[in-house]
C-alpha cells in the first residue's frame, strides 16, 4: 500500500489524526476499517523537510453532479463512472446531486443510483446518498438549473427516497409552502440546505429556526450581501455552523472566501462538478443541457456559471497554496466538517474504528495513493 510499511495492510507517512501530525503508521483490519494508529507527534517543520509522505483522511464531497464525462441524471451506470472518477482525485465518500427535473426525470435518475449506492464501484468512491438540489427552489435564482421549479411535495420526496435515499435537500424557503415544511422535513432526517434562493434575512433565520441546517453553495445562487438587506448570504454568515463553498476561486472570490473561513466554523468544501471534471475542454451534459468547460470554468452558453471541473485534491491545493489555510485545517474543510455534518463519526478521520479511508499526498499536495475502505484506488 503505498509507501507502505513492512505489512500489506499498513500505511506509514505523517499521519494526520484529530490531535495533529504523527510520524507512524495506519493498520488496516479486515472489515475495510482501521485496526489501529501509532506513531509519534511531529511538528510543521519537520512535515515540511521531511520526504516522508502526507497522509490525509480521504476527502468527502455533498455536492457532485458528475465526472469523467458522465452525470448522474443519465441514470444507468453513470454514478459508478461519476465514483471512480472522483476517487482518483481523492474523494473517498460522496452525495450524489439531482438536478431540478421532472418528477419521472428524477425517478430514471434515482432508479440509477440505487445499484450505486448499495454497492460501492469497483476502485470508486462510497456514494453515501442522494442531495436533491431542486426542484423545490426559486424560479428566480435558477443558475445553472432548468425551470421545472415547485413547492415541496413530501409524496414526492417519499417516491424519490424509496428509489434511493436522500441525505441532503435544498430549498428555497421563501417559496409558497417551502418554510412551513421545514420542520416536517428534518423530522423525516433529512438534512434541508437553504439554496436557489431569493429569501430575506428574516426567512432565512426562520428558516433555521424550523430545523434548516446549511447553505448550498454559499453567495452563489442568492442575492448578494447588502449591509441594509443581508439576505441568506448575511444569515449564513452571522448563524450558520456549516455552509458548503466552492473553492475553485471561479465561483467565489478568495476575498469572500476568507470572510467565510472567519465567519463560519465548520465550512466545508464540494466542488459542484459536472461531467467536465477529469475530462478536457469541450462539451459536457449537466442534466438535460449542454455546458461548455473552457478557461478553467463551466458555462452555459449565456455565459452563466454551470457548475465547475473542481475536484478536491485541487480544492485541498487552493486552500492551501491560494488562501494560505493550514494543511490540518484544510483537511478539515475537505473531509471531516462534511463527515460531521452528515452525522458520520466513522469518516473524515484518521482514528481506530473509521472506515479506512485514506488519501497519500507528497510534499506537493499531489496524489500518490487513495484507499477507499481499506482498498487501493
């Protein structure tokens, strides 16, 4: 395994644990989790000489809507292909994301992804559910997402979470009959993410109050902060424990990442790919569009932002060569405040009992080796 130790089923390097660096070694067990971790403390300057590999927790993204040239509302096979391409970046754990569609759209692209999500792909990452980032948003603030918009519907959300199940579920709470299903939602254990949204400060703090618990791809998709309407971006960053960002340093400027980095504890990173991840500049299916993937983005062909090319290895390397973020806190907001967020205490780090998932890293945050549940990718 790697630059491995003396056994098959070890792993050494500079360990991140939840305490800091260790100079050790990981043990697999035989269940795809980690058996033990030893090793002693070591300090960044002996990180930074030293040519000893980094190992990371592997990291967990909630917002991806493809890779490797296929989306998920193909249905089929795509989410297999969509996991083995995000598992060669890195990604370890993933939500799957919908698109806003009809309902029988989504029920071709459910139906796909059942098979994904109980049976992990050959040398792909653990797809862990489903986030359904429409249809229940506004019509107003669409992006990237076609208009078949609508309120909740818990019949819906009940025939779409029998095909396979929905972790995450975006919203926007200002739509008629959104916010006063919030409550019933979160009840239900799904996770609600306000998103798409033209919500004033005032409902987006009601919002939460009813049991919401995150952002969708924070200040993209919501009407910019002004210091006499916050709007949702302003209740995200004066309330919310976690909000997810895309890092790409396209969709946000690093200035306004670093606002949320200060304001939001437990931010956390996705990269809201597309078809185009891993894949060369052209044209790329996102639900029923075509994107375009072009100087370093992916568009519409109005120009309009469509979600990204990011993967997380390159998400990890702009938080810390971009922003100037530490290599533990940036492991952080790649992994484990994602983990946490989905009530995962088995992922998203280094820790005996975890599920074995690892990535191994050189001195330049490139990737040397994931392991996926104990397996090599």
């Amino acid at each position: 395994m790697g630059n491995r130790g003396a056994s098959s089923r070890s792993l050494s390097g500079h360990i991140l644990g939840p305490q800091g660096f260790l100079a050790g070694t990981i043990e697999f067990g035989d269940a795809g989790r980690i058996a033990r971790v030893t090793g002693s403390p070591c300090d960044w300057n002996v990180l930074r000489d030293s040519s000893q590999p980094l190992v990371l927790p592997g990291f967990i993204d909630l917002h991806v809507h493809g890779g490797g040239g296929r989306d998920v509302m193909e249905g089929g096979g795509a989410a297999a292909a969509v996991a083995q391409c995000h598992a060669a970046h890195g990604t370890t754990a993933l939500l799957a994301t919908t698109m806003t569609a009809p309902l029988a759209d989504l029920e071709l692209a459910f139906e796909g992804l059942r098979a994904g999500i109980a049976q992990r792909a050959p040398r792909g990452a653990r797809v862990l559910g489903v986030h359904l980032e429409g249809p229940f948003i506004n019509p107003g603030q669409l992006g990237a997402q076609p208009d078949f918009t609508r309120a909740v519907s818990m019949d819906e959300l009940a025939r779409l979470h029998a095909l396979a199940p929905i972790r995450l579920i975006t919203l926007a709470p200002e739509v008629d009959g959104n916010l006063a299903q919030v409550k019933a939602l979160a009840a239900a254990g799904y996770i609600v993410q306000l998103g798409h949204t033209l919500a004033s400060y005032e409902e987006a703090l009601e919002a939460l109050a009813r049991g919401a618990r995150g952002f969708t791809h924070l200040f993209n998709a919501m009407a910019p902060l002004h210091h006499r309407a916050p709007g949702a971006v302003g209740a995200a960053l004066a309330h919310a424990r976690h909000a997810e960002i895309i890092p790409d340093l396209v969709h946000v400027h690093p200035g306004a990442l670093r606002i949320a980095l200060r304001s939001i504890p437990c931010l956390y990173c996705v990269t809201d790919s597309t078809a185009a991840s891993g894949m060369p500049d052209g044209e790329y299916r996102l639900g029923g569009q075509t994107v375009t993937k072009c100087l370093g983005g992916v568009r519409l062909a109005d120009g309009t932002l469509a979600g990204s090319s990011l993967t997380m290895d390159q998400a990890l390397r702009n938080l810390v060569n971009g922003l100037g973020l530490g290599l533990a806190e940036a492991s952080m907001r790649v992994s484990t405040h994602a983990a946490d967020y989905l009530g995962l205490a088995d992922r998203g780090r280094l820790t005996p009992g975890a599920w074995a998932d690892a990535v191994v890293l050189d001195r330049d945050l490139r990737l040397q080796d994931v392991f996926v549940e104990g397996a090599p990718i």
